[in-house]
C-alpha cells in the first residue's frame, strides 16, 4: 500500500511539470521510448530531447525532495 501511495503521489508530481518536461518524462519513464523514438515522435533532434530530460529530472528531483522524498528512493 505504501508503495502505490507513493507512486500515485510521484505521478502527481510529474503531471505538475511543464508541458515540454513532462512529456518528455512520460514518455522515457513511463512509456520506455528511446531518445531516438521521443524525438522522432515530438519532432525535435535528439539533443532536445536529452536537454529537456536532464532539465526535466533536475526540477523534478528539486520537486520531489520538496514533498520529502528521496530521489534515490523513486
């Protein structure tokens, strides 16, 4: 139980990302997409998208450890 209340709290979080890094997310994350595929799929070069994950990760950490979680723990 403890497990599903915090995936659902995690996801929460995710979805409160903007549009550009959340898809992004969702896609590599929750999907398995490639680098590859996300930019094939979003039009964009694959640097973009590698841009946007790394950015997407670091706001997301910073989100996540303002909820009290541990990134190591996610």
């Amino acid at each position: 139980m403890l497990n599903k209340d915090r995936d659902t709290q995690v996801k929460k979080i995710v979805l409160s990302l903007s549009p550009k890094y959340k898809e992004i997310i969702f896609l590599y994350y929750y999907k398995d997409f490639s680098v590859e595929e996300i930019s094939t799929i979003l039009k964009v070069s694959a640097n973009t998208v590698k841009t946007r994950l790394a950015r997407g990760r670091g706001r997301l950490k910073k989100l996540l450890e303002e909820e009290g979680f541990e990134w190591e723990d996610i």
